[in-house]
C-alpha cells in the first residue's frame, strides 16, 4: 500500500494534440487554397491560405521533430535501409517531406501564376493534404488496444477536424469576400456536422465498448477531462458554433468570428482529450 | 502451439529450427519480494522512474477475509508485437531465433510510437541521467536478458527469483521447463484479447489481478497521492 | 576449535549430511545457468566475480559481487551458499549503494560548533587517534574502565569489538537486542537452549505462524522465503498466520488470523488446551524429552479454554478448535514466530506458549518439523584479552536478572539517573536516535546532553542521527569493503563464510579491525601498558586468516585461502538449475539430518558417566544425555538435556515457570476512542538503514498510517487525510491509509521512513550539493520524483521492557488517533523527555522488585519476594 508504487507515462503527451491541431489546419488551409483554381469563391484565400499553410506546416514539422527524443535523428525516418512500411508514423513522415516539397514548387507556380502546374501541384498537394489529418487518423486507429482511439472513424474524423478548424482559420484569411466567406461559412457547418456525428457515434460505441472503452467513457466524460472534451470539444467548440452558424447572426462577421474562435478551441480541446483519453486508463494497468 | 495457429510471418512458437524463449510465471510462488524489480535495475543500470519488470499487487476480500496477490510485470516479448510494426525506423525489431523482442539504441528516434502501441506499458523513455550508462533519451525496455541468455544464464530477475516464481526457457524446445509447466497447468497470458501473443505465461493468476481496468474500479487513493507526485516531478 | 554457543551448540559434520533423498523433479528445467557468471549487457563483457557475504540485513546471505571498472555493479547470490542457493532478495541486490551513497562519509570527521549543529571538519586519522586516546587515557588513569561505554546495532566483526573492550579493560558493552527479538530468545533458551527455531518450511503440512513476517523480514527472510514458497506449492501445505495486520506473510497464507495485539499467547495456550483435551497430543515425547508428564500439562492446560482466550484475543471459539485439531493431526507440522508474540511487555510468555505446541505434538527435530537451529563457530585468534574484572551496572541491570540479552534501550534513563557514570561512549552500526522507542527525544535527549556523555565516538561510513550528534566520527566502511567471518542458523545445513572486500575502501574508509588496532598501538606505542599484545595482525586479512586456521575440515580444503575463492564452506553440493535446489553428485537433493537430540553418546564419552534414576546421564558435575530405553542420547542443549517445559529459574524471581499469560495491563481499560499502535518492518527497508537505497526508496519511500475500513470510517478518516496519533509521550503527524487489512483496534505505522538525517535521499534534501563528506554524486538521483518521506513513529512510542526478557514492548502502545487539529503539519513529532521518563518508571513497577510484579503474579503467592533472590552472575550473549 505504501510501497510498490510504479507508474508509467503516457506516451504522447499534450505536444502531440499541438501537432494534429497546427497539421490538421495546415493541410485544410492547402487544400483550400488548391480549390481557389477550381472556384471562383475560394479565389481571395489563394495566397493567404496558402502562406499560412506553409507556416503552420513548418511550425508542426518543427514540434514534430522536437517533441521526439532524439531530434537529430530525425532523418532516420528517410534512411531506406530503416524505414519500416508496417508504422503509420514511417508513411506520416514521407507523407509530411513530400506535402513540404510539393508545397514549395506550388508556391513557385502560385508566384508565376501558372495554371497548368499550379493545377497539377493543387491535386497532388491536396492529395498529400488530406494524407496529413488521415495518417495522424491511423497513428491513434492503428493501436488495437486503445479504446477510443481504435476506430475506423479516427482518420475520417481527423479530416472532419482539419476541414473545421481549417475553415474557422480561412475565415480570418477572406480579405472580407463575401463568396469566400460564405464558402467558409458553409465549410464549418457541414464539416462541423460530420465531426459532431463522428463525436456521437465514438461516445456511442465507448460507453457501450468493453470494460477498457466503458472506463475511457467515464474518463471523458469527467473531471477535467470530460470538461474538456464535452465541455469545451463538444458543445463549446462543436454545437454552440453550428447553431450560432445557422442563427442569423451567424451570416454577420461577428457571429461568424464568434463561431471560428469557438471552433478553434473546440478543435485544440478534441484532439487533446482524445488524445489523452485514449491513454490514461492503460496507464493503471 | 501447432503450426496451424500461426497467424503471422513474424511468429516464432512451434517454428521448427528456432528457438522460442518464454517465462513462467507461477504466481502462487511470488512473495512480493522485489528482488527480481531490483535484480534487472542493477543489471542494467536502469534509472529511477522507469522500470523493466515490476510487481504490483492487489489487496481482495473484506476484513478479516483478506488476500494480497502479486503480479511480476515484464515485456511479454509478444510473438506478433505490436510495438514492431509501430516503429517507423525498424529500431524496434524481434529476433527470429528466440523470439527476443530488442532495441537498436543507436536508431531510435524517441518518437514513442513504439510506446503507444504496447497494451502493457512495457516499455519506456530513457530520461537523460543515468548512473554509468551512456544510452540515454531512447526508448527501453525488458530484452529478456538477451545478452545473459545467448551465453547460456537465465535472466538476472528469474536467476534472483525468491519464491522460484519466475522459469525461463525456449518454449519451443517440449522438454524444456516451461513447455512442461505450460502442458501441465493451466495458464494465463495479459490481454489475450489483443493478438500479440505474449510468451510470458502466468500460472494461478486470477483476472482479479489480470483483469485490465480492474485497478481503476477499486482505486487505490495513496497511489493517486503519489502518481501525482509522480506526474509533477519526472523528468523523463 | 569451534566456538561453542547456544546457537551453534549443534554443528553438524559436513561431511555425513550429503546422502540424498528420492524422486528428483520429473521435471527437465531451465536449460541455462541459474547464475554464478554476469555479462555487460552493452559491451558483453564478463563481469569479474568475488564471492562474499550479504550483510545489507542481518540475515548474512552468501553473495557474489560482480565487478566492472573497478565498481561494483551487480550483486546475486552465491550459488554454492546451501541456505541462499544464488538468490538474494531486493535489499541484497542494492547492496552496493552503501558503497556508493553520494552521503558517505569518506574521512574522519571532527564536529566544530555545537552537538548537533551539523558543522564539521576534515581531521586526518592521526589527529582522531590522538583525540580519542587522550580521552581513553584519561578515563584509564583517573576513572574506572567501565566509563567507557560501547554499543552496537549490528556486530559481524566476529569478536573485534569485544576484543578492543576487553583490552581497555571495560564490561561496559551493549547491544541493540533488547529492541530487536530479546523476549523470542529469553522465551525460548531456557526451554530447549538455543534462541530460535529452525522450521523446515520446504517439507512440513502445516504451519502456525504467529507474528512473523517471514516473506518480508524475519530470521532468515529470503532462505526461509524459498522455502516457505516450496512447501505451499510444492508440498502443499498449509500456512496460517496470525498478525495484527495483513503483511505479505498473511496475504500469501492459506489462512490471516488478525488477533488482538498482544493475545498470540492465549490463542497457544487455548490450542494446546484443546490439543490436550482432545488426548491429541504425542505423550511419548512429552514424557521422554520434557521435564513435565502428560498429566501435569493437561492439569496445567485446563484454564486456558478457548472461551477464555476467545475474549482476549477476538479469535473465535470455533477457530481455535479447528487449528488446534488441524495441527495437532496433521504431520509433519511446525510452528514459527518471530517478533509478534514476543515484542510485548510479557513477551517472553507469549513466546513459550507458542513453542510448547509443536512440543506436545512431538513435532521437534523431525523431517518438516520443527527444528534445532545448525549453526558453526570460527576461533579468536590468541592471545585473548581477559574479561573485565568488574562488571558493569548498565550491561547486566540488577531489575532484569533473566534478560540475558541486556536491556540496552533503558540505558538514557538509567545515565541520566547515575547508576553508571559514561565518559566515553563509542556507537558501531547502532542508531538508537532513530531506531529505539522514543528516539531523539530519548536518546537525542542524552547524546546532547555534554554533561552526561563527555564524549562520543561514532564508527560509521554514515551520517545516520546518531552520527549528526557525534564528537568525532570514524568513517568505517561497508560491507562490500571489509573482512569478515560469517556464520548463521540460515537452512538446515550448518555453514562458515567470509565477507570479504569486493573493492578496495573508498576514500579514507577503513576497516573496524585495522582502525582499532591502530587506535590500540596509539594508546599502548611500546605495549608496556599489555594492549598491544592482544592486537598484533598484519592486516585485517591475517587476522581473519587466524579465525580461520584450525577449523577441522575447513584447515584441510585451504583454511581462508578456500572461503576466498569460494565464500562458503562447507559446499554441500551444486545448484540444479532444474529444481534450484543443492544436489549432490547423484543429481538429487541432498538430505538434512534430524533428530539430533537423539544423537548416541559415544563409548567414549559414556566413559565415567552415570545415569540416575530418571535416565539423566551426569559426568564431571554435569548432565551430558539422557538414557532412554537402554540408549544413550545427547539430549538438548539444557542443564538437564530435556525441554523445560517448567523453567525453574523463572520461579526464582516471581515469574510463573509454566507456560502461562499475562495481559498488558494498559490494554485492560481501553477507552472507545484508544487504539493500539504498532510498527513493522518492510521487505525492501532495513531498519534505519536503506532510506539513502535509491532503488528501495524508490520502491517505498512514505508510510501512511494503516487503519481499518471500519475504523476510518468511524473516525471519519479517508486515505490520504493528515491525522494525528497521540500516545501519553507525545504526537506525531501523518497521513492515513484505510485498509480492509488490519485488525479494527490497530493502527500500524511502518518503520524505514521520516528521517531527519541519514543523507540527502533519506531527508529528499536533494537540492543541497552531493559528496559533502568526499563521495561521488550519482547522476541518477535527478530522476528522484517522489517527494514524501514519510514520518517515523519512534519518538511516540514509549520504552518499556519485558520484566523478564527485557524487550522492549513495541507493539503495546496506546494511542488516540484523531484527524488532524489546526495547526499540525504533515511530519510533525513532538514529544516529551519528562513524559517518556514517567512511562520508563511505569514500566520498572513491573520488574521483580517492583510493586506491581505481584499482583501480575497472584499464583506465584508462595514465592517469598525479591530479598529471597540470590544473585547469580549472569550470563552475557
Ligand atoms: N526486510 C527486512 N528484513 C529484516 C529486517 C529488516 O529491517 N527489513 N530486520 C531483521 C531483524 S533485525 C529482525 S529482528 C527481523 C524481524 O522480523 P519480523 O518479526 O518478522 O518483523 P516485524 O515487522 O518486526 O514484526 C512482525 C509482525 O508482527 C506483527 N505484530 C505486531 N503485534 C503483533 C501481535 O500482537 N501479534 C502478532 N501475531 N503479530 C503482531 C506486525 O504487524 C508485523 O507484521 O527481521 C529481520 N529481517
Ligand atoms: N518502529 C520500529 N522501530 C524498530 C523496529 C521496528 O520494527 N519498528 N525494529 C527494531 C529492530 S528488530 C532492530 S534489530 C533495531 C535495529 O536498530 P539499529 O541497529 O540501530 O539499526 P540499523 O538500521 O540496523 O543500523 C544502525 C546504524 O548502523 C550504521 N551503519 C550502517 N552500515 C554500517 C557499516 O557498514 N559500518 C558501520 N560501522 N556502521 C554502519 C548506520 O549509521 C545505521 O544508522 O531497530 C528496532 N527499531
Ligand atoms: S509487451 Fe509490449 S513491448 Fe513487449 S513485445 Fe509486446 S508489445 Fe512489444
Ligand atoms: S521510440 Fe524509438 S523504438 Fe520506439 S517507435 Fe520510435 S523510433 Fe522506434
Ligand atoms: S528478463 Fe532481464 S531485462 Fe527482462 S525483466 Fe528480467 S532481468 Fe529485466
Ligand atoms: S523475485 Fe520472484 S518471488 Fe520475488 S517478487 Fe519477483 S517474481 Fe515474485
Ligand atoms: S535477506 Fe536480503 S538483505 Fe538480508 S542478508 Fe539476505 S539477501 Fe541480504
Ligand atoms: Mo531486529
């Protein structure tokens, strides 16, 4: 009682809820800068959603890199005589290099205005873009033993939440187009939907899940935790914006800031909890 | 196990030619004693914090029909290991003959991956200070005393083991201890449930002590005290 | 020559046990080395391997060390060792952080500033050789010898401490068994002569275990713990235990007896009541080998019915009956105790009636029985110094004439009373401060005190709270860095063993044995003052090598040149890697012998002997064996070679001489709201000894008071909550842990924690620069994240001894436990000097010449009072 105490740690801790948020928004961002060659009404976001794009993925490669242990060997995730195609993690860095390199010449084409190659490198970015939220998916989908976490939903809602908290960042990037906005608005709403779906159909399946998933539900949706990940990821971050969204006051530019800064912290505040709560209850054990 | 059973190329039991080590564990001897947890400390200068084996225990019964129960902890050195197919860099990798689920030190990039993917918490982050041992900031764990075994000893924990508790050997050899104590008892394997095919086999351990979440119903307050001790101080 | 003494009265010959038993394991085991070799895990290097001796507790496993770079970094057991067969348990596996403790004292330390204040300076041995000689030299021109005082916890010099007394001319010597296990033995020698039982777990049926925690502490913790562990699985049998609290012992048993503190007496004597009522008893043995008859144990059993113990103890009628008729018709069965029973103020009674059960079953010396204790002796190397001349007040007080084995935590009480002037006090491997009731407000009380101790000299590689309060201190060094000769009752196969030095000292560490000869040669240059002659060794080593020279059998397979290379002797035989068991040459187990009370004398030594009419066979004025049916046997180690079931001697002096209990008397008229304070050992903590054990502390490092489900809620306590415990000496401050595993009146607070010295681990002071004394840091103690370290019960507990074992009552406290009051902080110890003196006072009206030990004793009416008391000179130990 007063001895044998050993614990253990969590494996990812709150460093690597950062990283999905700031990757999730980056790949969104890309992916609606790459639209703007197709629509019209996602023109005005071309070059802002891009930059800021870039920045975030550099931003998220950096904490990526710098939440490993060993930084500086970082690069051993490109040495072939290493990589292992079995991990999540080994796809997830050839996946980000590539999105990097492709993001690059993109810019260059943005710059020079060419719309074949711009075209090209929107495809194949915004392939890559999706890659990002969809392989973070799979890290946490991958480990059969965790609740929460080992469902075939985590990519789709990692999608789900890159476009939603994409979409409440491109709302501040518009230069005040009104089609933009719109677009943005309409983003928010039926991304935002589907994540919320996904929300109630994981809470589903966790409570009534085995005995690890049904003492996850009880993490979640308690305590700090569940403060967090009803509180602030669900009702704050996810219902309170679609009903303000579809509130009239959501088609005017304060309701619409109220519901992107809502749905950021919403955002950040999902992935943390899920995140952790897929992990706390294995560290009793 | 037979041939048929395999589910995977990476499985080693009942593969002719190889050898398949596995622990006993028969918790009907375990005495709670430690030795075994401080054995494997010394034998790889393992820091504080983190640990390679450890022995929790359970309190059943209500006064003054009480039991205390001891469940020795280790890597299960699993035949189909999760924590292989997480590493991105192949740092992690299981050893065909004896079945030794190791650690290139050297390539690990601490992306803890491989930490996730464990259903049993086996394995750990180095922290950056160590006694004598230059390895530090990577991933470790149990390595199922590889380097005492290919030169003919059991491992430190079995070779220390008090109650006699822990026996070690290659499964895949039917004369040896443990395939006898495998034949002959009934046993029990962590979260079986989990295809990872662990090969550290316990005897007479009931699932009030197997059972995972189990603890978390019956929570121990003082070590809620002390994990929170815990959380705030390491440094790892 | 053999040293012959009641523990090792029984040495068998090496040679005649290695016959072996039948049916070896079917099983074809580990296919590898149980151990003996280690490897690097990172270089793959072997790592260089010295046998020695564990001496982490005082158990004395054999040990291997393994050395790489000139550091030790690995312990594992000797696997040649027939007790500890290659194991060694969690403490002997962090052996070499006493070694290595950042804390460690490297040089000799000379306190500048006031006792206590924590100042020192460096002095080079010179300079404290002459320091303390001059003190020395003062006492032994202008005072009496006897003013030097020397006290030890541990002592494993095998005579080097007695030596230097004795050369100085001093009786003044005491040890720390009147805190330890002192009623155990005192309850047991006059029974049947030796101190302790040998149980044989690995083959009995049944087990009674009354207040042993065998599988965390005990005598012999990790060679019983195997063995124990055999038996139940192997054997099947059956163990049952009765404590105050679930221990790991009660947790593993088939059976946990929580009894009501103190009781486990009336439970034994309510078995053998029923055992006796029941005719289940083996009258062939009690008749043959007991100095009482069948008839005068079942007239004397019939008071103490199970009803009678029932209402003592809480163990119900029916419980009793069962256990009764389950030991007494299982067999072989065997009882076993340790400091439960015994640590009460009538401990020694609690201790005989437990032993009288496997006694009247006739389970004594027989194969899974309960046995005579196997144990060797090594010589002393000659010329001897004579013993003192006169005896000393405090090391054989006149109150407790039976404790043979001295009443030593009395002994603040009794300097600061002047029964005995101190002018020079050494301490070796003793930290009363921390480890004796009332502690530092005890002892503290009396080492600072400049008036009643002058001076005092500690020999320890530690700063443990008895050192913080030193003159001068001696940095002795640990167990890994010295000579020593080894011998314990550890298995059924006596055996001899060294320690010897793994690694050189470190720092200016040295050995006890080179230090005080060197002090000696200081005192007496030109040994015209006759000390030098008793200390004239070239080494530590050449003095072992004399303790070893003509051992019969060791002399022939190369004397200390074979305890060298081997660490043990004799080997019995090799350890089987299938069954982790000694076998012989056959492959199969070797065989202990038994019964060795019915060893035959021989012709020669029948040879002038005569046998009385009652079959004693007498020689030379003594009683050598019994002849029973024609054959002569060697008996047991008593006067009179029987079990004294009735120890006369008792009688001498008021106390009952037949089995028999007696209630504390502040356990009487216990209020609602007063519960019973105990204290128990953990199986990673060594007394005062491992808090600066890193990997220990890791494992434990706080102890929260245990307190019963029911209790707790009574009080409205949760774990976790900060409550104070409030005994009539003082209070301490602690945190609570409810448990179902705990007797209702009980709270019980483990020992190992709440230092306020002892290192920067120890105190979690780990902020303050390491090696403050010359030790290396260790870089691993940045990884400490625990930051509670407990509080220690000592101070609140009152010393009070067992009237005729002299033991202190450790496990009788009252207390009133509370939730804390404004203003009590986590850690608090307060208590009272004055107070543990009226508590002292109280407990010598219980002694033979107090007014209290009569109406203790209303059936001893006839005893004619103290001034009928002859003294005799007793015996030390
Ligand atoms: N790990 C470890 N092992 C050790 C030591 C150590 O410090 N640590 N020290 C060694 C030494 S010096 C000694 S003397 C031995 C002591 O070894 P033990 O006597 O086995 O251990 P203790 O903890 O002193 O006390 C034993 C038990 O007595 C219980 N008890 C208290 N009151 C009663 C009672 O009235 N009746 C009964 N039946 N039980 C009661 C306590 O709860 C405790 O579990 O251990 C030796 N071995
Ligand atoms: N509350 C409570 N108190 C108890 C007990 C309990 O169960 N509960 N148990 C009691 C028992 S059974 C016993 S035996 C006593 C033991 O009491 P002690 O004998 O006083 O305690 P130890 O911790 O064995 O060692 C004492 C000191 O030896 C010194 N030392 C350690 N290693 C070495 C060395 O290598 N060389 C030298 N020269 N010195 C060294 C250290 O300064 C250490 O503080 O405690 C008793 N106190
Ligand atoms: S127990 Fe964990 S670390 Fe060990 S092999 Fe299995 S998955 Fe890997
Ligand atoms: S932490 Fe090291 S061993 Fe674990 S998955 Fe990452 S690279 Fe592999
Ligand atoms: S097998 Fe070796 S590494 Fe694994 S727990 Fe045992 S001692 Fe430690
Ligand atoms: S050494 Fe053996 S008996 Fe002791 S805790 Fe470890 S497994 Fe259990
Ligand atoms: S019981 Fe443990 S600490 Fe004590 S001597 Fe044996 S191995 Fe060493
Ligand atoms: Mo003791």
């Amino acid at each position: 009682m007063n001895e044998y105490t050993v614990f253990h740690t969590m494996a990812w801790p709150s460093a690597y809820a950062i990283y999905f948020f700031v990757i999730g928004i980056s790949s969104a961002l890309f992916f609606f800068s790459a639209l703007s060659w197709f629509r019209e009404d996602y023109r005005p976001l071309r070059e802002n959603a891009f930059y800021a794009s870039f920045v975030l993925l550099a931003v998220g490669g950096l904490l990526l890199i710098g939440d490993l242990s060993q930084p500086g060997r970082f690069l051993n995730i490109l040495n072939p005589a290493y990589l292992n195609f079995q991990s999540p993690l080994a796809w997830g860095g050839l996946n980000l290099i590539s999105f990097g390199l492709v993001a690059v010449l993109y810019f260059f084409m943005m710059r020079k205005g060419d719309e074949v190659n711009g075209k090209r490198l929107a495809i194949i970015g915004s392939l890559l873009a999706l890659g990002l939220p969809i392989y973070t998916g799979f890290d946490l989908t991958v480990h059969q033993h965790r609740p929460v976490w080992n469902t075939p939903l985590m990519p789709v809602l990692f999608v789900g939440l890159s476009l939603v908290s994409g979409a409440a960042v491109a709302s501040f990037l518009t230069k005040g187009s009104e089609a933009a906005n719109s677009a943005m608005r309409r983003m928010m709403l039926w991304s935002g939907g589907a994540v919320g779906a996904m929300l109630i159909s994981l809470l589903g399946t966790t409570a009534y899940g085995g005995v690890g998933a049904e003492l996850t539900f009880m993490f979640l949706t308690s305590g700090t935790l569940g403060l967090i990940f009803i509180g602030l990821g669900i009702i704050a971050g996810t219902a309170v914006p679609i009903v303000l969204l579809l509130a009239p006051l959501g088609r005017q530019q304060v309701g619409m800031m109220t519901a992107s800064v809502l749905i950021l912290v919403g955002g950040m505040a999902l992935r943390y909890s899920i995140l952790y709560g897929g992990q706390i209850l294995q560290t009793y054990y | 196990m037979t041939q048929e059973l395999l589910m995977s190329s990476t499985e080693t039991r009942g593969r002719p030619g190889v050898r398949r080590y596995a622990m006993v564990i028969d918790v009907r001897r375990c005495i709670g004693c430690m030795a075994c947890q401080v054995a494997c400390k010394a034998e790889y200068d393992v820091p504080l914090g983190v640990f390679r084996t450890w022995v929790p225990y359970r309190v059943t019964g209500k006064y003054p029909t009480v039991k205390k129960q001891f469940l020795p902890r280790l890597c299960n050195h699993c035949d189909d290991p999760p924590c292989v197919r997480a590493c991105p860099v192949e740092a992690t990798y299981k050893l065909e003959d004896g079945g030794f689920v190791l650690q290139h030190y050297d390539r690990c990039i601490g992306c803890k991956a491989c930490m996730a993917s464990c259903p049993y918490n086996a394995r750990f982050m180095l922290p950056e200070h160590r006694t004598y041992t230059d390895i530090t900031k990577v991933v470790d764990k149990c390595t199922f005393c590889y380097h005492r075994v290919i030169q003919g000893l059991v491992p430190a924990c079995v070779q220390t083991c008090v109650g006699r508790s822990r026996i070690f050997g290659d499964i895949n050899d039917p004369n040896s201890e443990v395939s006898q104590l495998v034949a002959r008892h009934a046993t029990q394997v962590l979260r079986p449930e989990q295809g990872t095919k662990p090969h550290v086999f316990y005897i007479g351990a009931d699932r009030s002590l197997t059972d995972y979440g189990r603890a978390v119903y019956h929570k121990d307050e003082q070590a809620d005290i002390e994990r929170a001790a815990f959380n705030r101080n390491k440094h790892i | 020559m053999l040293k012959l003494t009641r523990r090792t009265f029984l040495k068998a010959s090496a040679g005649t046990t290695a016959a072996a038993v039948a049916a070896p394991s079917m099983l074809r085991a580990m296919e590898a080395d149980l151990g003996g070799r280690d490897i690097d895990p990172v270089s793959l290097i072997e790592r260089k391997s010295i046998p020695t001796n564990c001496h982490v507790c005082n158990i004395q496993d054999g040990a291997l060390a393994f050395v790489e770079n000139g550091r030790v970094v690995k312990l594992e057991g000797n696997p040649e060792h027939v007790s500890t067969r290659g194991r060694l348990c969690a403490k002997g596996n962090a052996g070499m952080w006493y070694s290595y403790d950042p804390d460690r004292i490297l040089y000799p330390l000379k306190r500048v500033g006031k006792r206590g204040e924590g100042k020192w300076k460096r002095i080079s041995w010179d300079e404290a050789y002459n320091e303390i000689a001059a003190r020395l030299d003062d006492v032994l021109t202008n005072g009496h010898p006897n003013e030097i005082m020397l006290k030890w916890g541990r002592n494993r010099t095998g005579g080097v401490l007695e030596r230097f007394m004795h050369t100085l001319g001093s009786a003044t010597i005491l040890n720390h068994t009147s805190v330890c296990e002192s009623s155990k033995k005192i309850g047991m020698e006059p029974t049947w002569g030796p101190d302790i039982e040998m149980p044989d777990f690995a083959n009995t049926k049944y087990v009674l275990n009354f207040g042993s925690n065998v599988l965390e502490a005990a005598y012999f913790h990790n060679p019983f713990s195997q063995r124990v562990t055999e038996g139940r699985v192997d054997s099947n049998m059956k163990i049952v235990t009765f404590d105050v609290r679930l221990s790991n012992t009660a947790g593993f048993s088939d059976e946990w007896i929580p009894v009501y503190p103190g009781t486990d007496g009336a439970v034994a004597l309510a078995l053998g009541h029923v055992i006796l009522r029941e005719n289940l008893q083996d009258s062939d043995f009690i008749e043959n080998w007991t100095n009482v008859s069948v008839q005068e144990l079942k007239d004397h059993y019939k008071q103490f019915t199970p009803e009678w113990a029932a209402k003592l103890s809480g163990v119900p009628v029916e419980t009793i009956e069962r256990i009764a008729r389950e030991f007494a018709t299982t067999k072989p069965a065997t009882t076993y105790t340790y400091r439960g029973p015994a640590k009460h103020m009538y401990g020694s009674y609690n201790e005989k009636a437990c032993m009288m059960l496997p006694i009247m079953t006739g389970n004594i010396e027989k194969r899974g029985g309960y046995c005579l204790p196997r144990g060797m002796g090594y010589d002393q190397p000659q010329p001897q110094p004579p013993k003192p001349a006169t005896p000393s007040y405090l090391a054989h007080p006149d109150e407790y004439p039976l404790a043979g084995h001295k009443v030593s935590h009395l002994v603040p009480f009794w300097i600061t009373e002047g029964k005995q002037k101190i002018k020079v006090y050494f301490s070796y491997q003793d930290n009363p401060v921390y480890t004796n009731p009332g502690a530092d407000a005890v002892w503290g009380e009396l080492f600072r005190n400049e008036e009643l101790i002058p001076f005092y000299v500690c020999l320890s590689p530690f700063m443990g709270e008895e050192a913080q309060l030193a003159d001068i201190i001696l940095p002795d060094v640990p167990y890994l860095e010295r000579w020593e000769p080894e011998s314990m009752p550890s298995s059924l196969w006596p055996w001899l063993a060294i320690r010897q030095p793994v690694i050189k000292p470190l720092g200016e560490g040295k050995e006890t044995r080179v230090y005080l000869q060197e002090l000696i040669h200081k005192l007496d240059p030109d040994g015209s003052r006759g000390m030098k002659k008793f200390w004239g060794f070239k080494s530590a080593e050449d003095y072992l090598r004399k303790q070893f020279e003509n051992i019969p059998g060791l002399k022939e397979a190369g004397g200390l040149d074979f305890l060298k290379k081997h660490g043990v002797w004799p080997i019995y035989g090799k350890l089987n890697p299938r069954t982790g068991k000694i076998s012989d040459k056959s492959g199969r187990e070797i065989a202990a012998e038994y019964g060795l009370y019915r060893k035959e004398l021989s012709a020669a030594d029948m040879a002038g002997a005569m046998v009385d009419g009652k079959g004693a066979i007498h020689k030379n004025g003594k009683v050598i064996g019994v002849q029973r049916k024609g054959r002569n046997y060697v008996g047991f180690p008593t006067h009179d070679r029987l079990i004294n079931v009735r120890v006369d001697q008792w009688a001498e002096y008021g106390f009952n001489p037949m089995p028999t209990f007696k209630r504390m008397p502040w356990h009487e008229n216990m209020k609602d709201d007063e519960m019973i304070l105990t204290t128990f050992k953990l199986n990673v903590h060594k007394q005062s000894r491992t808090a600066a054990v890193k990997w220990l502390a890791e494992i434990s490092h706080a102890n929260p008071a245990w307190l019963g489900t029911e209790t707790a809620a009574k009080l409205g306590i949760k774990t976790g909550d900060l409550i104070r415990i409030e005994s009539g000496v003082g209070h301490i401050v602690t945190k609570a842990l409810v448990t179902e595993g705990i007797h209702p009146k009980v709270i019980a607070v483990s020992t190992a924690h709440g230092h306020w010295g002892y290192g920067r681990l120890a105190q979690l002071k780990l902020k303050e620069a390491a090696g403050q004394y010359g030790a290396a840091d260790d870089p691993d103690l940045k990884n400490v994240w625990w930051d509670d370290k407990g509080v220690h019960p000592n101070h609140i507990i009152p010393a009070v001894a067992d009237p005729i074992g002299g033991s202190q009552g450790w496990y009788d406290t009252v207390v009133k436990v509370s939730k804390a009051q404004p203003g009590d902080k986590y850690g608090d110890m307060v208590a009272d000097w004055n107070k543990h003196v009226q508590w002292y006072k109280e407990g010598m009206r219980y002694t033979y010449v107090g007014d209290m030990h009569r109406k203790m004793h209303p059936e001893m009416a006839s005893w004619a009072g103290p001034d009928s008391v002859k003294h005799k000179a007793t015996g030390g130990h």
